[in-house]
C-alpha cells in the first residue's frame, strides 16, 4: 500500500470530471421538480443521450455535434414522458421506471456497432500560461469543456429561478399549479418547457460520460449516474448551489476510491466500488433526520397531476 502516489491536485482535478455528467443530469432534473414534475427517467435519458452523443460523435468526426444530438436525443425522450404525464395523466413514478427501462433497452439496441470503437477527442481548455501553473493550472485551467460548461449552467439556473419572471414563473406552477393556472399561466406548456430542458440536461450527461470520462460506448455504462442525481437533487434541498456540491461530493469519492485501488489499499475492491452510492444513501438517511426541514423546500406540487378543467 502506497498512499503518497495518490496526488491531492490530480485529485481534485479528476473529481471535476467525474462529477460533470452527474451535476449536469441534476441541474437539468431540478428545474423539472421545481414546476412540480417528478421525472424518474432520468437514468434512461442519460443512456440514450451517451449512445446518440457517441454514435454522432464518431459519424460526424466532431464532438460538439454529438453533444448536441445527445441534448436533442434526451429532450425526444423526455417528450415522450411529458406527453404521456402532461396531456394523458399517466402516474409520473410509474412513466420514469418505464422511460428508464425503455432507454436503457434501446441504446443496447442502438450501441452494438459502436463497441470497440474510439470517439473523437472533445476539446480542453488550454491558455497559454495560465494552464501551466503548478496547482490552480490542474485543477482550474486543464479540463474539457463540459466542466465548465456545467458550471456554467449551474450558474444560469439558479440566476434563472432567483432573479427572472420566467424562474418565478416556474417556480409558482411547482408550488400550485391550480393557483398559476387562475393567474393565467399555461401549466402544461411551463411543465412541457421544464421536462424538455431536464431531458437535455441529462442527455448532455450521458455524452459527458461516453465522450470525455471513458471515451467509449458501453452497455449500460450509466450504471445508476441517473439515479444518483435523483438523490443528489433532494440532497439539495432543490437548491442549484447544493447540487453543485451533492455532485462534487460523490465525485469525490467515486474517484478517491479508484485512487485507493490504484494504491493497493487492503479493502475488497467490491467494498470501494460500492463506497459513492453508500455514502449517497447515508447522506440521504441523514437529510431524512431533518424531514421537516426539507419539506419546506421540496415543491408543494412535487409529483401530483394538473387537470385543467378543475
């Protein structure tokens, strides 16, 4: 066992990256449960967005186009979950489980002739001097566009809900969409709008993961991102700045426990392997302590069906 092979710098460099698609999927997933939608498919709109990224991405020979069809292959998909919640009222947990079944099924399908075979590389931040600096250069300066991207839109969300009529808006139909609708607000369209924005989100997601993180199509290669940023969301409290912090933290640990692998540490690898969605689910039993609190945050209308002739 060798623990000062384990670089600090490279550290928390490489948890910026292993954090990026789930931050982007939980950003995206928060402004849908701020307008009072609960989208479980996540999960499923990550994988279709890695495998339609990838497949873009490599046809094309630009990754910046596969970026693009995963933002568009995710937002199709969230379409689909918002036609059938929104306009036939279909129960919202049992639509996600589906649209998650449903993903993770036809990307298999649409990533057998992708396997084996190396994407285009993405794009990296490079200045001049800046990016030579010992330590702030690794950490800061050195990363693919996506993690700044997703910064980025962190960012723009939580300006968007605090300071613009459209992020009050939003926010109003999640509190009490009969409420919003006596006002004159279009739910449907708000909620439509918000699902579609989510879905891109976590489309972005996946390609970060099959493009930048392992620049390669796997079956199945989301293994649980969406579901983790389910949880990171309540984490959260539905706070944007929170989400950063929820991501960053199981990046953290995702990537300390390869490090300790790496190092020969005397744990089971099975042990570390499973460490970030322990320390997600512990995390979350804390959260729980404080029900109370967190409900106050959680959208009033989280979950629960608007019927317009009411």
């Amino acid at each position: 066992m060798d623990l000062s092979s384990i670089s600090p710098t490279l550290l928390v460099a490489s948890l910026m990256v292993a954090a990026t698609p789930i931050l982007l999927a939980a950003i995206g997933e928060l402004v849908v449960e701020k307008s009072g939608v609960l989208n479980l498919g996540v999960e499923g709109m990550m994988i279709i967005g890695a495998i339609a990224g990838f497949a873009a991405a490599v046809g094309t020979g630009s990754p910046i186009i596969g970026f693009i069809c995963a933002a568009l292959g995710g937002a199709a998909l969230s379409l689909v979950f918002a036609l059938l919640t929104q306009f036939f009222l279909s129960n919202q947990v049992a639509t996600g489980l589906a649209l998650t079944l449903f993903g993770l099924g036809l990307s298999a399908l649409m990533g057998q002739s992708y396997i084996g075979i190396k994407p285009p590389a993405s794009v990296k931040l490079d200045l001049p001097v800046i990016s030579d600096f010992p330590i702030l250069g690794t950490i800061l300066f050195s990363h693919d566009i996506t993690v700044y991207a997703a910064l980025g839109l962190v960012a723009g969300v939580w300006w968007f809900l605090k300071y613009t009529r459209g992020g009050l808006i939003l926010r109003a139909v999640g509190e009490s969409h009969d409420a919003a609708h006596a006002l004159g607000y279009k739910v449907v369209k708000v909620r439509i709008m918000a699902i579609m924005f989510g879905g891109a989100c976590a489309g972005l997601g996946g390609a970060s993961l099959s493009l930048v993180r392992v620049p390669q199509w796997t079956e199945g290669m989301t293994a649980g991102a969406g579901w983790i940023a389910l949880a990171i969301v309540v984490f959260a409290s539905w706070k944007p700045a929170r989400v950063l912090l929820g991501a960053y933290l199981f990046g953290g640990v995702a990537v300390l426990q390869l490090n300790l692998q790496a190092a020969g540490v005397s744990i089971p690898v099975e042990y570390l392997s499973m460490s970030p969605y322990l320390i997600t689910i512990i995390v979350l039993v804390v959260m729980s302590a404080h029900r109370n609190k967190a409900a106050l945050n959680a959208p009033a209308a989280l979950g629960r069906a608007f019927h317009a002739s009411r």
